[in-house]
C-alpha cells in the first residue's frame, strides 16, 4: 500500500488544475492481441488527441501472452516506459500529464479477441478528448471476430452521441468490421430556477447549471455567458432545462430608436443622433435617417444602441 501512495504522489505533485491526467485502474481487462500498449489499459481525463497518440505508441509488452501466467504488472515497469517515453518525445512534455499508476495492476484477457471494457474505456477516452465537461456513459453491445491478431481502430468517424458503429480494421487494413455501441453524454446545461414570462430577459440569477443528459437534445448545450440578456421565447417554469431554442436574441437596434451614428476613426470621429430604420443585432448593416438632413445612410451595429456609419 506504501508503494502505491509513493507512486501516485511522485507523479501527480502539484497538478495543476486542468492538466491532462492518465491513471491506470487497479484491475484491468484486456483484447487478446500480442502488444499491451499503454493505450489499452489508460484513462485519459482532461486529454487530447495528441496525448491518446503518445499513449498508443507506448508498448508496455511486446508479447502480453507472458501476463497469462502472473496476471499483473508491476508499477515500475509501467513507470519505467512512461520515463523513457518522457525523455524521447518532446511533444510529451509539452503536454506534461500527471500519471497515477497503482503499485499492481491485475490484468485479465477477455474471453473473445476483442475486449468490450476495454473499447468502452478507449471510446470515453477519445470522447473526453473532444468535449472534457461532458460525462459519458459507454456501452458495446457486440465486437467483431478478427481474422487476426493485427486490427486496427479507426475512431475517425465515431460518432458523439446516441448509437454508434466503430470501425474495425483488420489485417490489410482494406477490410472493415464493426464494433457496435451505444453513447450516451451529459452536459451541464441551464435549469429555470424560477418561472420565466415569454419575452421576460433572462439573467443569471434566474438559472442554475445542472448535469443533464443530452444524448438526444436537438440543441447543444448553452453556456450562463450565452443567455445572459437574452429573452425568452416561451414562458419556462421552474425546472425547464433551457435550449437555445427558448431563447431569443434583442436587437442592438430597434426600428424607430434614437441611436449613436459614428463617422470618422480612430484619431477623429464625431457622433450624430439618429434614427434607426431596420432591426439590427450587432454586426448586422442597417440604415439609419439623420432627423434634421432626413437622409438616410447605412452603418454597421458595434454595440446596444450604437451604429458605425460606412
């Protein structure tokens, strides 16, 4: 037990937070192919996919078959690859991941070539790489039977979310198999924390962030940032999760509205009060009408209430 604590507190001494973690389970089940690679027994949070890359090419066994016997692997050894993988690969430093590895590591080969914990491991991993507040839930529902020992995994085209079909290569890498799954992914997303009128602003005191399943959301989650301000759509009582659909954005400008017009640059430039011809969000090109001339020009919204004229 000693030496399991020495080995978590070498490694993983003032993480920072955010930094990309790798820690390898106490126990741990396996494909059956002759290379044990660190990639096959890692969990990755807070990675990219340069890590997972880095963590593939880190052999642990040249032949795994030797494990059949003791069943385990010793921390030193796992350390002693991730050192020398350390020393030789300088985007691996860069990258800079603590690692906690256990001081054994009980290791058992799955009963079909293809090891479902250890795909669902693999699949969160590369998941997590591309969304690291989402939580994942993986499960294969069936594996393939490899001509060989020699496949390969293509996560190119794995999906994020709902059913998926994993890509076996196998062999000549020209035939394909399939491993086929299902994902299901959480996000925190905004929960009305009180009742919400249609057309009423929404502010962040008027939300919470809750863990929600999104797996078959139509939209993506928001962000507070992305509602602040905005108005609502439809009346949301207390508990709605809140979609962007909900949501409506307030014109920067309004048609009728006495606005800022600007003309010049930045060393000289002088404002005009004007009005506001056409509804505009910020970015958008409107067309503005000076009161005293009635001429009307056009100018882009910078800001609430403000228009740069062109």
């Amino acid at each position: 037990m000693k030496k399991f604590f020495f080995v978590l507190f070498f490694l993983s001494f003032n993480a920072l937070a955010g930094r990309p973690e790798v820690s390898i389970p106490g126990s741990v089940e396996v494909s059956q192919r002759p290379l044990l690679r660190l990639s096959d027994i890692a969990v990755v949070t807070n990675g990219n996919d340069e890590l997972l890359s880095f963590l593939e090419s880190i052999v642990i066994r040249e032949d795994a078959r030797e494990l059949l016997l003791s069943q385990k692997l010793e921390s030193q050894e796992i350390l002693g690859k991730v050192r020398a993988a350390m020393k030789s690969q300088e985007g691996l430093k860069k990258i800079n991941p603590s690692f906690k590895i256990p001081s054994e590591v009980k290791v058992a080969f799955a009963s079909t070539p293809i090891s479902r914990q250890e795909m669902e491991r693999r699949i969160i991993n590369v998941l997590q790489a591309r969304c690291h507040e989402c939580e994942y839930k993986v499960t294969v529902q069936s594996t393939p039977q490899p001509a060989n020992k020699d496949w390969q995994l293509d996560f190119t085209q794995l999906s994020g979310k709902g059913g998926f079909l994993l890509p076996v290569r196998d062999g000549d890498q020209r035939q394909l198999k399939w491993i086929s799954g299902n994902i299901r992914v959480s996000q925190l997303t905004p929960v009305a924390t009180r009742l919400i009128l249609q057309g009423e602003r929404v502010q962040p005191e008027d939300i919470r962030m809750t863990m929600t399943d999104v797996t078959f959301a139509k939209d993506g989650a928001l962000r507070i940032e992305d509602i602040q301000g905005q108005l609502a759509a439809r009346s949301l009582p207390v508990g709605t999760t809140i979609w962007s659909s909900d949501l409506k954005r307030e014109p920067a400008a309004k048609r009728g509205q006495i606005v800022k017009a600007l003309l010049g640059d930045e060393n000289f430039e002088i404002s005009v009060n004007m009005v506001a011809e056409d509804n505009g969000f910020v970015g958008d090109v409107i067309k503005v009408k000076n009161l005293e001339t009635q001429k009307v020009l056009s100018g882009i919204v910078t800001e609430k209430g403000v228009v740069k004229l062109q």
